[in-house]
C-alpha cells in the first residue's frame, strides 16, 4: 500500500506513455455539472487570454520593426555588431590571451629559424661562388679554357 502511495506522490514529470494515459483517460464522468461548467469557461477564458497575447507580441514585433528601419538598423548591421561584440568577448578571454602569447612566441622562434636557415644558405652560396672561382683559375693554370672564350 505504501508502494501506490508513494506512486501518486511522484514529482517527476510525466513521460511518453504516461502522457498518453493521461490524456486518453475519461475523467468526465468524475466531475459534477457544475464543475464541467467551470473547467470549460476556465478554457475559453484561457484560449481567450492566449489569442490577446499573441495579438499584443505580434504589434510589439511590428513596433520593433519599425523602430529598427527609423534607426537604420538592418539584418547586416545586426550581424557584424553581433560579430563584433563575439569577436571581442573572445579576445578578453584568458584561454585566447595564453594561445596569442604562445603562438606569438613560437612565430618569433620560426622567424628566428628561417632567418638562420636564409642566412647559412647565403653562405653556402658564397661558398660555392667562391670555390668555383679557385677552380676556374685552378683549370686556367692547367691550360683549360671555356667554350664561350673558343667561340
């Protein structure tokens, strides 16, 4: 007995196939006259205030419009202003701070690198340049000449 009290006690909302119990069940026949009466006013009165309601929300929907053409507010400036303000709200965040300190950082460091690297190149080519000139003169002291200079 305990178990069915503490069933009709229950605070959980009710859910799929108690829904469907409860909406397919017949409770007229619980209900005085009187009482029907009551609850049926009760829901015109209800369907009355819904209808005024969402006649009221849709002029004040209207009135937004209008105030928002008077303004020069359009669908496009809605939508960079809210960009802008997300853009912002971010920026002030500290996860964005930390990932712009780090990653400003590491750029700095592969700056650096390929500054080396560009530099290390340059010398290898002069280098190069350089030793490819002991050799021509290397070659020229063996007799050798170049075939533009035979031509």
């Amino acid at each position: 007995m305990e178990a069915q009290a503490q069933g009709l006690l229950e605070t959980e909302p009710l859910q799929g196939r108690d829904e469907d119990t409860v909406t397919s069940a017949d409770f007229s026949n619980m209900l005085s006259e009187e009482e029907k009466e009551e609850l049926k006013a009760e829901l015109v009165q209800l369907e009355d205030e819904i209808t005024t309601l969402r006649q009221v929300l849709s002029a004040k929907e209207r009135h937004l419009v209008e105030i928002k053409q008077k303004l020069g507010m359009n669908l496009m400036n809605e939508l960079k202003q809210n960009f802008s303000k997300s853009w912002h709200d971010m920026q002030t965040t500290t996860a964005y701070k930390k990932t712009h300190e780090t990653l400003s950082h590491a750029g700095q460091k592969a700056t650096a690198a390929f500054s080396n690297v560009g530099t290390a190149i340059s010398k290898k080519f002069g280098d190069m340049r350089y030793c490819g000139k002991e050799l021509w003169e290397w070659c020229q002291a063996l007799g050798f000449r170049r075939e533009r200079e035979l031509l």
